[in-house]
C-alpha cells in the first residue's frame, strides 16, 4: 500500500508538461429558479489530488457535473489546459468518470469492461491488449481479469471502474463518492489505492464527498463548500489548522 500523506504533484517526466489544469470561472448554476451555485471560482491545478468537502446539498455534484459538461449551467466558463470548453461535449472533454452508482456491463469480464471505452475508441489489436493489461497491472485486478462483476466484491468492482475510467489516459479524473456505498474498512484501503493510482497516472483527479476523514487522508488542496459556495481552498493541514469561519470549523469538528 503506497503512502496517502499528502504530497504536493510531483514533477512531470522527461520534459513533459502536466495535463489537466481545470478552471472553474464564475460559475452560477439555477434549479428551476433557485440558485444552487453562486459565481464559482476554482483552480485545480495539473496532477492534482483535489477534494471538494461539504455537507449534502451544498453543490458538490452539480459543480463536478459542470465540469464533466453534464449539466448546462447559468453563466460562467469552464477551461481545461488553457482551452474553453464550456461548450463541449462531455465526449469531448477528455476526462474519465466513476460515480457511485456507474454500474460496470454485467455480461461483461474485467478485462472486457475495461477494454469497451478503448474499443469505442478504435483502439484494436496489440495496442488495446497492451492497454489493458497496463491498467490490470495499474489496478491489480490481473488475477481477476476472466471474472464478471457479479464475481466481484463492491471494492473490486470500484476498482474495475476506476481502471475502466482511466483506460483512454483522460486528462482529469472525476471521482463523486466512489466509495459511498462500501465500509469503513474498505473505503480506507480503496481511498489509499485511488491515490496510489492517480499519482502513478499522472491525471488530474477531483473527488466529491462529505466524509472529513477521506479528503484529509486523500488531497493535495480542499475546497469546503456550503449552499453553493465554496468557503475555503487549502491543503487539508492548512483548512483544518485555521478553518476561515464558523461553518468550515463546526463542519470539520463534526464525526460522521
Ligand atoms: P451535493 O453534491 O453537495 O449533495 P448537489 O450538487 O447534489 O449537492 O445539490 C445542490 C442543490 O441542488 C441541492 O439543493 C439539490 O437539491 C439541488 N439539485 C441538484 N440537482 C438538481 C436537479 N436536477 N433539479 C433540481 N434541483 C437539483
């Protein structure tokens, strides 16, 4: 099990440059009337382990839904590298999911469900083989690789996903509660393998979730949203030492 301390992105190799910068500008988001983001600012930065924190209902999901081009919003931008894509479709985007709930193709293996993305790509022959035993290796489900979901424990099945999203090499990982629905036990061990996974992939990754515990454990920076606002952006040593308000204190002093 690799580390979890929160390392700040390592250096890109041999001259390459970081993928996966995402600016978030004033982004304003309504629900049949009612505002549910308010002019939003955000930057994460390439390569990094980025965790928005808060209470359910505070916008997490809508905002990472923005930036997968799934929702149209009010007004505001969103950028990838340096590039508008606000208009873009979500296929468009480069970037990989895993959501709770984004069930795997039962009639499917392992390493079928991982290669399907790849297919629908033109990946074929040697080069989709290769593909896929590279993300087995990456998430250790070599042993794995002839078993349905069906076979598979909630935390494999996490993992399958995990690979599966990660297969075309996107330049940003979007992760909405992929551990919701297992145990403590395992959301721990599973939380450490997604990091472990995103550093050795150099991807961009933005995690939602409202358990205190995981974003410490997991993020480079946090930002703690509330009502649709984000509140307070820092690494998670920083927030939790001089939390800005009331809210970020009372939120983060509180057991799940
Ligand atoms: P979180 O992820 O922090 O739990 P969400 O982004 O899911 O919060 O929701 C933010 C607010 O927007 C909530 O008040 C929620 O009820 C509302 N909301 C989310 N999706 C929709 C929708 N499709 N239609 C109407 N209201 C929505």
């Amino acid at each position: 099990m690799s580390s979890t301390h929160a390392a700040a992105p390592t250096a890109p190799a041999r001259g390459e440059t970081k993928r996966g910068e995402v600016i978030v500008d004033q982004v304003s988001c309504d629900f049949s009337g009612t505002r549910v983001l308010h002019e939003t600012d955000l930057t994460v930065e390439a390569g990094e382990f980025f965790t928005l924190l808060g209470p359910s209902g505070s916008g997490k999901t809508t905002l990472l839904r923005i930036i997968a081009g799934l929702i149209d919003f009010t007004s505001g931008r969103i950028a990838i590298d340096g590039a508008d894509v606000t208009k873009l479709p979500t296929q468009q985007r480069d970037i990989g999911f895993v959501f709770q709930n984004y069930a795997l193709f039962p009639h499917l293996t392992v390493a079928q469900n991982i290669a399907f993305g790849l297919k629908i790509r033109k990946v074929r022959g040697q080069q989709l083989i290769k593909r896929v035993d590279e993300i087995l290796e990456l998430t250790e489900l070599g042993a794995l690789k002839d078993r349905h979901p069906a076979q598979l424990s909630g935390g494999q099945q996490q993992r399958v996903a995990l690979g599966r999203a990660l297969a075309q090499r996107p330049r940003v990982l979007l992760l909405d509660e992929p551990l919701g629905a297992l145990d403590r036990r395992l959301r721990q061990d599973l939380g450490s393998e997604i990091r472990r996974i995103q550093q050795e992939s150099e991807t961009t990754a933005i995690y939602v979730t409202h358990d205190q515990e995981e974003a410490y454990i997991l993020s480079d920076r946090m930002g703690v949203m509330e009502a649709g606002y984000i509140r307070q952006v820092g690494a998670p040593r920083e927030v939790y030492s001089a939390p800005n308000s009331g809210f970020v204190a009372n939120f983060l002093g509180e057991t799940n």
